[in-house]
C-alpha cells in the first residue's frame, strides 16, 4: 500500500489516493480515496438524514432488502472471491467462507432481528407500582461507525454492518487502508438491489479516516489491535457514545492425553494456518499433556509439511497465502527468531519465503515456554508453538497466563471432562473438538475477555449492542391521586407497611419453606 497526495496552495489535502497492492504478487490492484476529516463527516450527516425512513420500515421490508443483498451476494460469488483474493492474498477457500458467512448472517439477521429487538413487558409486585403496564423498547442509536480490519475484508467488516442495520441504524464503514476493494463491492451491491440512498456508505482512508469516524459516529464497531482499540475506546468515552471493540487474542488448544489423535492434529492444524494464521480466533499456542505429546508432534510435523503455501490460483492451489499486512512479516520472523535463541527448535518452516510476494513458511516450534514472544504476544502468522504439560491442571494455569482472553479449545474424548475444564478458562468462547467453528453459529454469542475486547457478536446480544433501551410505564387507571402522594397520609402508609410485610414478611418466608 503506497499513499499519495497534491496539496493545494494553502496546504490543504486534495484527490489524496491510497494504492491497494496484491500481497501475493506485489501488483497494484486498485487505488482509492484517502477520505478527509470533512468528506467523513459529509457521508455521517447523510447517513443520519437517511436513518430515520430506514428505522420506520417495517421488519419485513429490511428483510426482504436483505434478501436481494444475499441473492447479489450468491449471484456475484466470483467477482468477490476474486476481489477478496486479490486484494487479502489469502486462499480461495478462506474467501469463499466470507461469502458463506455474509449470506447466511443476511438470513439469520432478517428472521432474528424482530424477535430480539421486539418490546419486553416488565412485571413488579412493588406496591408503588400496582395497576401499571411497563414494558421495554429498543430503539436504533442512529449511525453507527464499522471500522474493519484487513484480515477479513467482508466479514469482520460488512459482515459487523449487517445486525446495525437489521436493527434500523444506517452504517457508515471504513475498512482497512489494505483492504478497501470489496468493502466497495458491498456498496456497489446495495445501490443495484435499491436500497435506500446513503444508508449504507463506505469512507476509504488511513488511521484519519478512521479517527474522524469516531468522532462522527453514534456508536463505533471496531475490529483490529488492542492499542488501537484502547484509542477509540477512550475517545468513545470522551463523547459518551458506545463501542464494541474484538482485539486481539493468544488463543490457546489443550490436546488431553484421552484424544483422538487425527481428530487433535487435524482441528490444530487448521486452527492454526486457516486464513495464514492471520485471524484473532487463530490457534496460536498448543499445550499437550505428556503421554499423548510425542506421538501429536511428529503427526503434525508430517501435516504441517504437506501443506502448500503460496499465491492463490483457484481452488485447491494454495492451503496458506500470503500475509496482507507488511510489517506482519517482521513481527512473526522476531517471534521465531526469539523462541530460537531461547532454546526452542524449528521442526518445520521458520523462514520468509523467497520470491515476489509476502509469504512465511508454515512453522513448527517445540521446546517452548512463557518465556519466549511466541507464547505470550500476538504473532498473527502461520507459526504455531507447541508445549508439553504433565497435567490438565497445568494446561489450564499456562492458557489463562495470558494478557489476551478470546477463545481456546479443548480436544479430549471426555466431554464431561473437557466441558469442566472450559469453565476454567478466562475465554469469552471455547470449543470443545473443534476450532473456530462457533464464530459461524450466529445464534452463539462471541466476544473477548481481559484485553481481547469489549461486547460481543452475534446472539442477541450482538443486536441489542445497536439499540438504545427505553422504558415505559403507563398508568392505566389514573386517579385523582394516590395514597403516597404529597401531602402524606399516616394511614396510607401504614397500610403500604402492611401490605409490605403481607408480601415480603415473615409469613411469605414461612410459606415458601
């Protein structure tokens, strides 16, 4: 990515461009605009004209609206695959599970959205309230601000604005500066299925852009680094507004001596190079217990050399592409070199892979421990660490050793066993004999502990996040004035004692003996 830009007289930035290259190839795939303070604002303030008659649609017109976006979606299948590729430099497998995962969230949102926003009626026996309906109401926050990621160009970023608008809000998104091409396509689609102007919009640019969202947005859905989720957090706090933030993750698997062995080996393998390690549910840390660990390790070594690493020429070229971000390239070389020159050793990769293009061999490290980067910091490459544990104990003090709590995995025969143990782990989720499945479980909620993040996706909550909440309380039956009103009545009040001790007294204990 190579950004360029022409000052006007006075200094001002003008037709300021971004250069959107291929990782795999090097080649230049596009350009885009570098969106200014103002231009964000322009498209905020026009999203905020548009919201109100998208929020008084019914829920079935959005869902048939969405309808046409997954139909758009299913029909143009190649051309996003092929942007996605081009411009992510990832496998066209790990593209086409973006597709799959938009088109079913455009379903599950559009049947869902109704039943977790509708109004809840609220029940109190206080006798200050007798006689009242009271309910609750969600209702849209307005413009909400998707600032998306580049390891997953629709996904984690159209695939965030989808619930924002099942829930009345219009969505301005600014995907990553790497990553802009089919964040564009989502715009194109919405115009060719009709529906409404300005509703939903895309702003391209760098870290300026993505500041003058937060500053202009209603609520800030952000997908990225733990510092710089710090950094909209506390701006979000500035403005009181709300945000929901997935950061980063050290995510851990816990291979039990009872496993399946292939099942371990398998589940690891892809948990660890799906999308070239470059996800935040990645496995990025293994902990086996002692009597199944040699067996494990020479099994995935064998795997780990049969997986093919390069550019992405079609279905079944390439299990491992390219790495998107350039400076990842150095942060996953220092990770291996410091595991090295601590005492651990390479059974597999641990170099760049020469060439044109930004590739990092598939690697193996055994011999590790929390002394090493590889087992502590994110390293968001196609590395995995592997550890051996005496016990289970042990596994579930060194994954909860972590600064990062997003997700982790246990592999075990014993389900009993291996669901006693989730529940000792500080992960906001956890799989039992799979990895990364949940996140295409939209029901199932998913979000980070400690610094992983703040709120979650999908679920009701994932919904709700985009609403305010009101209360209402209507009397129904008004009278002149009630007993406990100004001016008090001594004997109104000592007959609220009574009915008071009546319902929450000691005869009420008695009886629920």
């Amino acid at each position: 990515m190579a950004q360029t830009r022409s000052l006007t007289p006075d200094g001002a930035r003008a037709d300021a461009q971004i250069a959107v290259d291929n990782p795999a190839t090097g080649a230049v795939v596009g350009h885009v605009t570098d969106a200014s303070t103002q231009e964000v604002a322009q498209a905020v303030a026009r999203a905020r004209r548009a919201q109100p008659g998208w929020a008084a649609l019914s829920a079935r017109s959005r869902a048939e609206l969405f309808a046409r976006g997954r139909q758009w979606l299913l029909a143009h299948r190649q051309e996003v695959t092929e942007s996605i590729v081009a411009e992510n430099g990832k496998a066209e497998e790990d593209a086409i599970v973006e597709i799959v995962y938009c088109v079913s969230a455009f379903a599950y949102w559009a049947k869902r959205a109704r039943h977790f926003l509708a109004e809840t009626k609220i029940r109190s026996l206080s006798p200050f309230v007798l006689g009242r309906s009271m309910y609750t109401r969600r209702v849209p926050l307005g413009v909400v601000g998707v600032i998306g990621p580049w390891n997953n160009p629709l996904i984690n970023s159209f695939g965030d604005a989808i619930p924002a608008l099942a829930a009345g809000n219009a969505v301005v998104l600014k995907p990553s500066e790497y990553t802009p091409l089919t964040a564009l396509l989502m715009e194109k689609m919405t115009r060719e299925c009709g529906w409404p102007k300005d509703v939903f919009q895309v702003v391209t640019g760098a870290g300026t852009t993505g500041q003058a969202l937060v500053d202009a947005a209603d609520f800030v859905m952000f997908t990225g680094s733990t510092k710089t989720g710090r950094a909209v957090a506390a701006r979000a706090g500035e403005r009181l507004i709300p945000c929901s933030l997935e950061l980063g993750g050290k995510d851990a698997l816990v291979v039990l001596a009872d496993a399946s062995l292939e099942r371990a080996v398998s589940v690891t393998l892809h948990g660890a190079l799906c999308n070239g390690g470059q996800m935040c549910t990645s496995v990025e840390r293994v902990y086996v217990e002692e009597p199944l660990y040699d067996a494990f390790v020479a099994r995935l070594r064998e795997r780990f050399q049969e997986v093919i690493s390069g550019r992405p020429a079609g279905l079944g070229s390439t299990d491992v592409g390219a790495m998107t971000f350039p400076p990842q390239m150095s942060i996953i070389a220092r990770h291996v070199e410091d595991a090295v020159s601590r005492g651990a050793r390479v059974l597999t990769g641990g170099h760049a892979a020469p060439g044109p293009g930004r590739f990092f061999e598939p690697t193996l490290l055994v011999d590790v421990d929390h002394t090493m980067k590889c087992m502590r910091e994110e390293t968001f490459g196609p590395t995995l660490p592997v550890m051996k544990v005496a016990s289970a104990e042990e596994a579930v003090r060194l994954v909860n050793d972590s600064t990062y709590g997003l997700q982790a995995t246990i592999i075990s025969s014993d389900t009993k066993r291996a669901r006693h143990l989730a529940e000792q782990l500080e992960a906001g989720c956890v799989t039992i004999n799979d990895a990364q499945s949940n996140y295409m479980a939209l029901g199932l909620p998913m979000g980070g502990w400690k610094e992983s993040g703040l709120g979650v996706r999908h679920g009701a909550e994932g919904i709700r996040k985009y609403t305010r909440l009101q209360a209402v309380s209507v009397n129904r039956f008004p009278t002149r004035r009630d007993p406990h009103m100004i001016p008090f009545d001594p004997s109104a009040y000592r007959s609220i004692l009574r009915l008071v001790d009546v319902m929450y007294g000691s005869r009420l204990r008695r009886r629920n003996k």
